[in-house]
C-alpha cells in the first residue's frame, strides 16, 4: 500500500468523506487523487456509501501487521470462493479478486476484512498459498478468444488455456486429468498442460475415471505391497493355527450378501435356547494377515477404506485378501474372529465373549433369495431354494423371530430409521448406465444389519468396559441452532414439531419420520432430518451414537473394506492374549487416534466420490431419455427454482424462470409463492415435468416445467 493509499484510507476510517473533502484533506493534486480512490475502490479497499468514501470490504483492521489464518480453499467459482478454516472454526467467504489464483486444496493464509459486505459474515484475502495444489481433472473447452483451455471439474467458468506441448491428441469435451504448470496471480494467467487423457465427457465411466484421478484416489496397489500380496496366492488356513482357535466348522454358519459380493467378510450362525438365544456373529480375521509394519498395513490405513461405484470397486486390500484368503467363501475353511452373544427371549443382550476361531461357510446366501424363503409369494416354487439352503433352513424362521424382538426394542429407544432412497444402478456389459431402480431393502437386509449392529455393540462395549484404546463409531447430538431451524421448517410443512427442549429427544425425531414415512412429503422430512444431523465419525472417546441410541458403538464387522474394524480387531486379538491395560495404553493410544482422524477423513472423501460418481451415471442414464415426462416430487426448494425427484431417485432442477411470471417468493424455504399468479408449490407436493438436459460431465440434470 502507497503512503497516499494510507493517508486516504485513515482519513476514511475518522469518518466518510466526498472527493473534495478528501482533497482538502489530503491537499494533493486532483487527477491523482482520483485514480487512487478508483483503484482504491476496484480493489475493495474503499467503498462508495451516499456518496461518500468509507473502508472497503478489503481494509483489514491491523493493515500493518495483519493477523494471517491457515486455511483450505474448498470451493471455487468465477467469482468467488471459500476457504475452510484449518482450526476448524468455519469457512471464510473470499471474493474474485482477492483469491489471487488459489485453487481448491490448496493449502493458503487469509487475512479476514474489517468491513465485510455481509455484516456478520467472515470475508477475507488470500495473502498467499503455502501449499499449492497442481492436479486437477477437467474438461477440454475453448476459451473466449477461441484457444484451447480446460475447465477444473468443480469449477464452472473457470479456465486455463493449454500448453501446446502435451495437449496434442485432445478433443473438445474430453475429460482429462492436467497439472497446472504456472501460475499467474489471477486465474486467467494460469496455464495447464494434459497429463492424462480418458475419453470423452459423454460417457460417465470415462468423468468417472477423471474424478478418481483428480482426487488422488490411490487405485494401483505400490510392488511392495503387491508384493506381500502374492504370498496369499491361492492360500489356505494353516493347521497350526486352526489348533490355537477355538473350531466352530461343526456349526451351520453361513453368509447372507448381495449376489455380486466377492468380499464377503461376515457369516452368522443362531441356535434357539430355553430361555433366549445364541447368536454368533463371526468376522474375516483380517488382522491374522495383515500386520502393524507390513506394507499391507501401511497401504491399507493410507486408503482406509473401500470405495464402490456403479459396478466397480477400489478395494482397501488386494484381492488375494479381499476375494481370497479373508473372504467366507462357501466351503473354504478361513479364520474368524468370533462375538458369541446370549440374548434373553426378549432380544436383550445378557452376555457376550469375543473369541479366535476357525469356521466354515455352508451356503453363500443371497439377500434377495432369503427373502423369498422367509415370506413365500403365492404359487411360487420354492423348492430349489430349501434344496440349496438345506443345511441352515431351520435357522431362518429362528432369525426372523429375534430380528422382530430387536426391531421392537429398537422402536421402544427411538433409534431413527431414516429413508435414504438409495439408487441401483443396472449396468450394460460395455459399462454404460442402462436403468435405475430404488434400493429396497427387504427383511433379510434389515435382519443382518441388526445381527452386525449387535456384534459392533458388543466390541464398544468391551473397549470402553476395559478402558483400553479404541476406535468408536460415534454420532453427537445435534446443534440447537440446526434444530430450531429444522423445527420451523417442519412445522411450516404444517407439522406437529414443536419440541420440549431445544435438542429434540430421538423418539421425538422417531415419531416424525413414522407419520410421514409413505407419505408424499417423505423425501423432504426425512432428508431435512438426516441434514440436520452431525456426521457420524470415528473417535477413541466412547461418545455414544444418537442416531441409534446406544451408549456403545463401533464398526466391528468389516475389517476387509474399513479400516477401523481392523484397528479393534488388533486391540481386542491383544486384549485376548492378557495384555494388560496400561501396556495396550502404551501401544495402541497413539494408533487408536491417528486411526480415527484418518478413517474419518478418507470416510468423507470416498461418500463424496461415490455419490458424485453415481450423480454421472444417473445423468448419462437420463441423457437417453431427453423429452420424456415424468411425474415427481418437490424435494427442495430455493430462490433460484426447485429440485424434482422422481421415483427412481433422480433428481433434477427446474428454474424459478419456469415457475413463476413474478419475483419469485420462497416462503420458510419450503413453499414457493408466485405473487403474480398466485400459483405455489410446495415441499412433498408433485410436479409434472419433461427432462431438458443432463450434463454427464457435471453430473447435472434440468428439468422442464409442465402445465397441468
């Protein structure tokens, strides 16, 4: 900042002041005045109020020595971005020209504004990138003088013209993935180079492939672990170790999954006792195999966990684990890690003890098949299905009676059963969406979670009970603040929401997602409450888990695709073998916490790459049926037009421009008034639409108003 770009701007601080005032002032000569005071305001570091100047939204309150703030930059438009805080104190709202070419996960300082526009708000500069992030997947475009450019997926209008050298071979609307090879201090002067060419944009396997490589999604396995792999080629269990466990072949378990499952990491068995039950929940012995040093290990808590898209998966271990040796496959002898529950005959859990076995699965059971077994359709033969199920038949009605004993205790806490409206996506053997169909869940489905659900509450509760490390799957209350927003906006839905404290108990949230559960304002409510929730996360406190309403909870029961089940199973297998307390607090505090902060973190990232992968396919899927008509559901709603979801889960936007011939009025963000017809439109309520367009590079699909 100039000594005159000083002077000015402590005048302006004093009190407002015209031109001529400032002149006066100042006592310097007009024409330079002026161009000062209009670079001044082009910059933000002085503003124009009735005709006067004050601080602009860019003047900091300490200009000399101006505290800086470590932050991610997460969001980037043309005009705008926004800068996660790094102590996690929020995000910081940065505008255009005072991002100075930052580009999303690059690691940067701010400097907050003394005089942001939005009174309240948190505005700042970038000052500098520390930690610059050069990779990116994008779209081959034009920029506006017509050259070669590439626009970052994530980031609409921006662009940076390509390197010639590199860019040779690229199309027009192929996705690729580019390093930026210089930077400018403005987006504009940017310049990028191709480094990885995947086909064109049309097809969402090919924006697919873009996305993962744009993340950093580590897809190959490195030799070394590879490596280590190898020696599990084709591997059986060995003899020595099965006389260390406790054997269990001689016991009727076996695996319920989809059909597709290759990595099948958990089996039950149940026999029906005088006074209640015997539910065994038994669980691939992963950590048997994969151990701390190994680069198994190593690559395994870098991934964390698993990541399914569309037909594909990037799994957390090779194959060789995975399918082979830690998969339950159907008659394969394989190392289990055992929670042996007694349950009252009211479902209640009385006792529990953890054990190493061995097992064998006796049937590869499919959901959809156990669900025809358990409640037979008229007139269908069932007679294949009891042959293949022979040896573990007489345990389904036995596992029906319990799922229904849980499912009432389950009501009686006022654990939240929340409809997500899940997608299937059915696939063509060339990898191209050909349909999509809403995710039901039948009784089987239900009935195994509940079975997993109480061996993950069994394993918390043994971490906590013998106040040793552990990773705990923990789910907080909500903010009061979110609550009080959620309360109006559902008692604007003309709902009974009106809660006797400020955190609403879960049988309150309970009640409300029964009464509208099949109800057309389902999807809004149930949604809305899910929102309003914090995310569930890993942690080594035993926080409890409002969502379920259980004081203990962990992930157990998947240690083949999540990376917190293997860390317990490493703390319970020492526990076992007698270590003491106090030694397991020296081996495994440090563990217990980089775990968790990992797991969550690569949690995060894989939920988002695989709902942005499958918002591709539904867009490629809904490409080839532009010009259809559907009938839909009003899902969300905000000044700029309403979200449409249709029975399959597809959603798409249809523009206030549409809707209304007026301004627009949206009433407590769940109605829309149009004041000069009158016309409105509301949450839950149908709409009758026509698909326009669907952009399978953005993921993006547009919807047509239709007049009924």
């Amino acid at each position: 900042m100039t000594p005159l770009q000083k002077s000015i701007l402590n005048a302006v601080k004093r009190r407002p002041m015209t031109l001529r005032e400032l002149q006066n002032n100042l006592q310097v000569d007009n024409s330079r005045l002026r161009t000062t005071v209009s670079a001044m305001v082009a910059t933000g570091e002085l503003s124009m109020r009735n005709g006067t100047y004050v601080p602009g939204f860019a003047t900091y309150e300490n200009a000399a020595a101006p505290n800086t703030i470590p932050c991610t930059l997460v969001k980037l438009a043309a005009r705008f971005g926004f800068a996660s805080r790094d102590d996690g104190e929020g995000d910081i709202f940065i505008p255009g020209r005072a991002l100075h070419g930052a580009m999303p996960n690059d690691k940067i300082n701010v400097k907050l504004f003394d005089h942001p526009r939005v009174e309240g708000s948190s505005e700042g500069e970038v000052v500098e990138v520390t930690v610059p992030n050069n990779r990116f997947a994008g779209t081959v475009c034009l920029s506006e003088d017509g050259r070669m450019a590439v626009e970052p997926d994530g980031c609409r209008d921006v662009k940076f013209l390509l390197a010639k050298q590199g860019s040779e071979g690229v199309h027009l609307g192929d996705k690729v993935g580019f390093l930026i090879t210089h930077r400018g201090n403005r987006h504009s002067d940017h310049r990028a180079a191709v480094v990885e060419k995947f086909g064109s944009s049309d097809y969402a396997s090919e924006c697919a492939k873009a996305i993962l490589y744009g993340r950093s999604v580590r897809q190959e396995f490195p030799p070394e672990v590879l490596e280590e792999a190898r020696a599990y080629d084709n591997a059986t269990i060995d003899p020595a170790e099965v006389a260390k466990r406790l054997d269990l072949r001689g016991i009727p378990i076996f695996t319920i999954d989809s059909a597709e499952t290759k990595d099948i990491d958990d089996a039950i068995s149940l026999q029906k006792l005088d006074d209640g039950y015997e539910l065994g929940v038994h669980i691939a012995d992963v950590s048997h195999y994969v151990r701390p040093g190994s680069a198994l290990n190593e690559e395994a808590f870098e991934r964390a966990t698993s990541i399914y898209y569309a037909d594909k998966v990037i799994p957390m271990l090779p194959t060789q684990l995975s399918n082979g040796i830690c998969s339950l496959n159907e008659g394969e002898d394989r190392l289990a890690f055992s929670c042996l529950m007694r349950l009252d005959e009211n479902g209640e859990i009385r006792s529990y003890k953890f054990v190493k076995s061995v097992i064998c699965s006796r049937v590869k059971g499919v959901y959809k098949e156990i669900n025809a077994l358990l409640e037979p359709e008229e007139g269908v033969d069932l007679t294949d299905l009891k042959t293949k199920y022979e040896a573990v038949l007489d345990q389904l009605p036995t596992m029906d009676e319990l799922y229904r004993k849980r499912l009432v205790l389950r009501k009686a806490r006022g654990a939240m059963d929340i409809e997500s409206n899940e997608a299937k996506l059915v696939m063509s053997e060339n990898g191209r969406c050909i349909d999509i169909v809403k995710r039901d869940r039948g009784t089987s489905e239900c009935m195994i979670e509940e079975f997993m659900l109480l061996a993950n509450q069994c394993a918390a509760n043994a971490g906590r009970t013998n106040k040793v490390p552990f990773v705990y799957r923990v789910h907080e209350a909500p903010d009061a603040e979110k609550m009080e927003k959620l309360s109006a906006t559902l008692l604007a839905c003309g709902l009974n929401a009106k809660f006797k404290n400020p955190i609403p108990t879960q049988l309150e949230l309970a009640a409300l997602l029964d009464e509208t559960r099949d109800q057309p304002i389902q999807i809004p409510v149930h949604t809305g409450i899910l929102r309003s929730m914090q995310k569930a996360r890993y942690a080594p406190q035993p926080l409890g888990h409002y969502g379920l309403v259980l004081a203990d909870y962990a992930h157990f029961t998947s240690p083949i695709r999540r990376y917190p089940d293997l860390a317990i199973h490493r703390i319970l297998t020492e526990m076992l073998n007698g270590v003491s307390a106090s030694q397991l607090q020296r081996d495994f505090n440090e563990f217990a916490q980089q775990a968790s902060e990992k797991s969550s973190k690569q949690e995060v990232a894989a939920v988002r790459i695989e709902r942005d992968v499958e918002d591709l396919y539904k867009a490629e899927y809904m490409h080839n049926h532009l010009g259809e008509v559907y009938t839909g559901t009003v899902a969300g709603i905000t000044p700029r037009g309403v979200f449409v979801e249709l029975d399959n889960t597809v959603e798409g936007f249809v523009p206030a421009a549409q809707l209304c011939k007026g301004e627009p009025q949206v009433i407590d963000g769940v109605s829309m008034l149009d004041p000069l017809t009158g016309k409105s439109w509301m949450l839950g309520s149908s709409m009758k639409i026509q698909v326009a367009a669907a952009d399978v590079a953005l993921g993006r699909i547009d919807f047509e108003y239709m007049v009924e």
